[in-house]
C-alpha cells in the first residue's frame, strides 16, 4: 500500500455518534430492478481506499460472482474526511465495512441501530512496533517504554492496561502522528499501525518487531461488514447475496492468491504490485484460522463480543451506557450463506 496512514491511524473510532447520524433518516432502501431478469443494485459503503484488506471483496466483482448472484455493486471506498455511518442509515448504501469492531460499538451505543453481519480479519490488525534494541514482546514490556499511539487509538492503551491489570499512569504514551519517523529517530521506542501496512513499516527495517494488540489480551475483530436493524429485517435475501458471494472471492484469493493480487491491482492501481504480493500470506492469516475452517471465512464468536464491549465499558466508552450484545450482531446472514462460505485454515496451518 502506497499510504502511510493504516486503518487505526486514519480513521476515529468516535465519530460514528448518534449526532453524525442527525441529520439522516433511520430507513434503508436497496434499488430493486423493476424487472424480474435485472441485477439489484447494491452500494457498500468503506471505511478507507480499496486496499489489500478487501482484497476478496474486490475478486468477487472482477470475478463475476456478484453478477452469478444476481447482484450489480457498486463499490464506496473512503478516506480521510470520509464519513461510514450516513450513507449506510439514509440509504444510500446497503451495507457498509467499519475498520474495527469497536466503531460498531459506539455507532450502536449512540443509539445508530447497525449491527454485524461478518467479519473479514479475525482480529485486528493493529501492532505495536518496535527495534531489536528495544523490543515490545509481552505485556511484561510496556512498563518502561515510550508509546507512541495515535489520539484516535488512545483508548486501546486504556482497554490494554485494564485488560492486564496495569495502572494506565504507569505508561509512557505519547500522541504521534501517521508516519513512522517518531520510532526511526529513537523518540519513541514502540510505535502503533497496522501490520497490514507493510511498505510504511519497510522503513524501520526487516528485523522489526511487530505485537499485534491481541498478543496484549486485546480481542478485535477487523473488516466488519454491518447494516441497519431494517435491512437484516427487510433485505436480508439480498445481504446474504452480498456476503456469499465475497465470501467466494475470499475462497479463490486464498487459492491463487498471487493471482487474486494481480487482480486487485489492475483493478485499483494505488496498490502497489511488489508489496502486495509480500503482503497476501499475511492478510490471508489474519483472514482464516481453525475457526473458519471449522464455521467458514467470515464468522465471529459472540462470547468475543461481549468481552470486547465489558471491557470497553470498564474504561468508560459509552457515557450513555454499554450496547446489549443481542443488539451489536446478527447471525442471520452467515446461516443463510453457510454453504457459500469457504471453510479454510490459514494457509499452510
């Protein structure tokens, strides 16, 4: 990927509030064809670029599976002033992809009635960084170290430390910006982004170490496609078409990845060739594990769920109260569809 700023670095958690949602109806329409042989139209709705974490997403559409399913979509990606939630409550998409769960929590907790159909990556993959000087390896290092977090991924340091027991005043976290510079000049010795970023981290170096924050006790989910209560209710035929048929491009990328690359690529040319096809074995591990190929790719445990939110709670994310879990998710799509969804390992396991 050609940006230096990975999904946690350039997108806030926060701004899916009851009030970025003010001034947009609660209703949800998909375009359906008036004719009985014409594809319905559907819009997703990204969180960021068109990048290697859609990468299933993005054969599903060169490979014709959405059209098999009788679906037209139309792709929305984000950006940096880009907003999720709108498009998504007015209508004017059917469906979107939040980045983590937590943004699902909080658009919930605000009172934006969206909850999970499927989930991408089975777990975040945001990373502390370090140098072999220096190493983060465990929980047991972070005391002692400067941090250098994101302000829009500050309260996963809360959720860290309360996770383990650590008084928060205890680390030494310090704001930083996007790029990698503050951890290249020895102004912070760990450095937050996503491990999905692969060029950006080039440039600390191969002998790098990269801790996931599920390494630090903190579960996530990543790529979390989510609709409105109504259109799990209403549409329904039409989402699991959706997800079915990504979850088909998922199933052929993990077959030829190097090829699904190549797609991706010529389809969206701010990807960089070179670099995605070192970084595919990677997405594909964080794509499938022995839970996917025990449910099929996409699936997501509610226990996990409700972890994530008390633990959230506990560090005080929802001033007006926790979500309920029954509210946060739905497995209505993921039972329609499991027969669509390929039931693989990571790579290699």
């Amino acid at each position: 990927m050609k940006k230096l700023s990975p999904s946690l670095d350039r997108r806030s958690f926060l701004k899916t509030s009851a009030g970025a949602v003010a001034a947009f109806g609660t209703g949800i329409q998909l375009i359906i064809p008036h004719e009985a042989h014409a594809s319905a139209k559907v819009v997703i709705k990204y969180d960021w670029l068109m990048s290697n974490g859609q990468i299933g997403d993005i054969i599903a559409l060169e490979n014709g599976y959405f059209k098999e399913a009788g679906l037209e979509v139309e792709f929305s990606p984000g950006g940096p002033n880009s907003v999720t939630v709108p498009p998504v409550i007015s209508g004017a998409a059917a469906l979107g992809e939040f980045s983590e769960t937590p943004q699902l929590f909080n658009a919930r907790a605000s009172g934006v009635p969206v909850r999970i159909l499927a989930c991408g990556f089975r777990t975040g993959p945001y990373a502390l960084t370090s140098k072999p000087g220096k190493p983060l390896r465990s929980v047991e290092d972070l005391r002692g170290m400067k941090i250098g977090i994101q302000p829009t991924a500050r309260f996963l340091m809360d959720a860290i430390a309360a996770k383990n027991g650590i008084p928060i005043d205890e680390l030494d976290i310090i704001n930083v910006g996007f790029d990698k510079a503050p951890l290249e000049r020895g102004e912070v010795d760990a450095l937050g982004g996503w491990i999905t970023n692969t060029q950006a981290l080039s440039v600390i170096g191969d002998d790098r170490i990269d801790l996931l924050l599920s390494d630090l006790g903190l579960a996530s989910y990543a790529n979390v496609y989510f609709a409105t209560d109504s259109a799990v209710e209403d549409n329904a035929d039409t989402l699991a078409k959706f997800i079915g048929a990504v979850a088909k491009g998922w199933g052929w990328t993990h077959a030829n990845p190097q090829e699904a690359v190549k797609k991706a690529v010529a389809a969206y040319p701010n990807m960089d060739l070179e670099w995605e096809q070192k970084t595919i074995d990677l997405v594909l591990n964080l794509s499938f594990d022995a839970n996917t190929a025990a449910d099929g790719w996409g699936t997501f445990d509610p226990a996990s769920l409700e972890e994530q939110i008390s633990l959230y709670d506990s560090i005080g994310q929802y001033p007006d109260g926790r979500p309920k879990l029954e509210d946060v998710y739905t497995t209505k799509i993921l039972d329609m569809t499991a027969a669509e969804r390929p039931k693989l390992n990571a790579p290699g396991a």
